[in-house]
C-alpha cells in the first residue's frame, strides 16, 4: 500500500522509489528519513533590524541531481523579518 502523495508523485516523476508501508500511519521513506537533534536554547537577544544577523544552512549531496544538474541546496534566513531565500 502506498501513501496517496506517493502515488501521485509516481505519476509525475521518473525514477522515483517504490516506498511501501509497513504500518497504517507512516511510510517507510518518511520513517527513514527521520533523526533526532538537538533544539537551540531560548535566547532573550532579538535583531532589530533587517539583515542585522542572516542564517544560514547548506544541504547536500542529494541523492539526485536537480534538472539544472545541482547536488546541493543553501537556505538563508534573515532573523528579523524571517525573509528565507533558497539558491
């Protein structure tokens, strides 16, 4: 059985992984994909103004290259008015 998402993405994508159920609730690729971290500590100290202090994260290597050919994604985050851009 697979999840309904999963079914419509099989439809729209190629080479897409056959993720099959093993309980009612959650899919095997969602259970796969799942890890645990630590959470930041409440911090009292806020910007106050637009891009006083940017995020930022990088993600990859994907295990599947984008249509333009990129392994890797990086957010930014401005702390202040939460703009998040994505290259």
């Amino acid at each position: 059985m697979q999840h309904g998402a999963f079914k419509m993405l099989r439809e729209m994508v190629t080479g897409l992984l056959d993720f099959l159920t093993k309980h009612h609730d959650v899919c095997r690729g969602c259970a796969s994909e799942r890890y645990t971290k630590s959470s930041f500590s409440n911090s009292d100290n806020r910007t106050t103004g637009i891009l006083d202090l940017i995020h930022f994260d990088i993600c990859g290597t994907m295990s599947h290259v984008s249509l333009s050919g990129y392994e890797y994604y990086v957010t930014f985050i401005d702390d202040h008015s939460k703009k998040t851009w994505t290259f």
